[in-house]
C-alpha cells in the first residue's frame, strides 16, 4: 500500500494564503496593466504600479484590492508542491540534477495550472472588472459556464499552462540551486536569510521569463467569448498581436508588479513553508 504523504498539501495550502494574502493588492495592480492598451481598454488609468493602488482605494475602496482574494486561494500550490514530490520520487533521483529539477517543476506547474485554470479565469475577471462583476463566487461561476460554456471555465488555459512551465521550470530549480550553493560555500546555514535570497533570486528569474506569456494569459482570461471568434487565437497570435498594435514593452506591462509581487510571494511563501516543514508533527 503507498504510504500518502498529506502535509505538502496541507503546508503549501497554508503557505500560499499567507502568500496569497500579503501581496494580492500587488497582483491586482499587474492585471489592471496587462489588460490597458486593448480595444475595450483604450484609456490609460493608470500610470504604474503605485498610482494604480492609490487610485483603485481612493476610487473603489480598500476591499477592491482584494478583489478575487477568496479565489485566488486556490488548490493551484497545494497540488504544485504534491506533484512536484511525487514527480521527485518517480524519477528516482536521491540526489536531483538541474535537469531533474526543471522537469519535476514543468510537470507538476503545468498540471497544477490546468487542474485549477477555472479559478484562474474567476481571479482575473474580477481583479480587471472589480465592482462590475457581482455576485457570489459560485454565481460566477455558474454564470462563465451557463453563457461560456465548459470552455469559458478553461478560457486560456494553454498560456497559463506555458506560463506555468515557464515559471515553474525556472524558480524552483534557481531556488534550489541558490539555497544549495549557499549552504555549500558555508557562507550561512539553512536560516530564513537563506531562504529570504533564494526566493528573492527565483522571483527575477520566473518574472523576467514568464511576463510576455503571463500578458497574453491575462488578456484571454479576461475576454468573454458569446459568438465570433476570440481577439486572441492563441499565445503566439496573441503575442504577435500585442507586439504590433502596442509595441515590444507592452510584452512586459506590468512587469514590476509581476516581479515585486513574485519576489514576496516566494519569500512568503518559501519560508512559511520551509518553517511548517519544522514542525513536529
């Protein structure tokens, strides 16, 4: 009988709330971004990361910023953090290469994301929408599936899978390869600073690869199809689109959101999680 190991489950989960809670007004801001520039999104309101806090409570209030924070509390790490475990163990490796680590990370993301792309498309709708989309979260959800369909409900899923494989595929293993290399040289021990630079490094690393995917990801999540055909046909149309019409920066809108929000996110979350694993029990 396999022996079932619960708590990466139970410590990712609670790691990424903690995460989730402590840098979501930051992710909202890099939705608001992503989504300018577009035909329905034509005016500019907002200038960067901080004049879009700043404007979104003084206009929405406070709560706005935490606009789809219940959803955005998903099964998405929890299953990251199994996957990731379990793709460790069946390749057998005790002593895992780069290699290793880059395909047990683009394995687990990419399932993860595609598992939990309905809450994905949920979060998006509501950060980018904030008051306009009312109700519950379950009335949402019936309603993306009774007007959209199933497909409204995995609405860019593809992007969010290769955003996911992106990311992943390059923070954990710079994750593990920077905490490694620290321990090694002896310039500190498996302490909180060790953790604090290793994910501070990941978060770079994944924001610098992952933000032109994580643009067109954004966009197609936002957009409802009711009839015609979708404004983005897919990640490379949707790239090739935004290139043309914006310009190559716009490839990287919101990127200091996506950075400043993933360097805490890590660092938040790789030590709650590092720390949980401490316990006894």
């Amino acid at each position: 009988m396999v022996n079932l190991n619960w708590k990466p489950f139970i410590y990712g989960g609670m790691a990424s709330i903690v995460a989730e809670f402590g840098t979501f007004p930051i992710d909202l801001t890099k939705t608001r971004l992503q989504v300018q520039g577009q035909s329905q999104y034509t005016e500019v309101r907002y200038r960067g990361m901080f004049h879009a806090l700043f404007r979104i409570g003084q206009e929405e209030g406070i709560r706005a910023l935490y606009s789809g924070y219940a959803v955005g509390i998903s099964i998405y790490e929890s299953l990251n953090i199994c996957l990731n475990n379990d793709a460790n163990f069946v390749s057998g490796f005790a002593d895992e290469t780069m290699i290793i680590n880059v395909f047990c990370g683009v394995v687990s993301g990419v399932m993860s994301s595609m598992l939990a792309n309905p809450t994905d498309v949920l979060k998006i709708r509501m950060q980018a929408q904030g008051s306009l989309l009312q109700g519950s979260m379950m009335s949402n959800f019936i309603n993306i599936y009774q007007t959209e369909g199933t497909r409204g409900l995995w609405r860019g899923v593809i992007p969010t899978a290769q955003r996911a494989a992106i990311v992943v595929g390059v923070e954990l293993p710079v994750y593990d390869i920077t905490k490694k290399h620290l321990l090694r040289s002896g310039l500190m021990g498996d302490t909180i600073l060790a953790h604090f630079i290793s994910s501070f490094t990941c978060g770079l690393a994944g924001a610098l690869a992952s933000n032109p995917v994580d643009v067109v990801r954004t966009r197609m999540m936002n957009q409802r199809v009711l009839s015609g055909s979708p404004m983005y046909k897919g990640t490379l149309d949707g790239l090739m689109q935004t290139w043309r019409n914006e310009g190559f920066f716009a490839l990287y809108k919101g990127f200091w959101p996506n950075w400043l929000r993933l360097g805490p996110w890590n660092i938040i979350f790789f030590i709650t999680f590092e720390q949980l694993k401490k316990l006894p029990f």
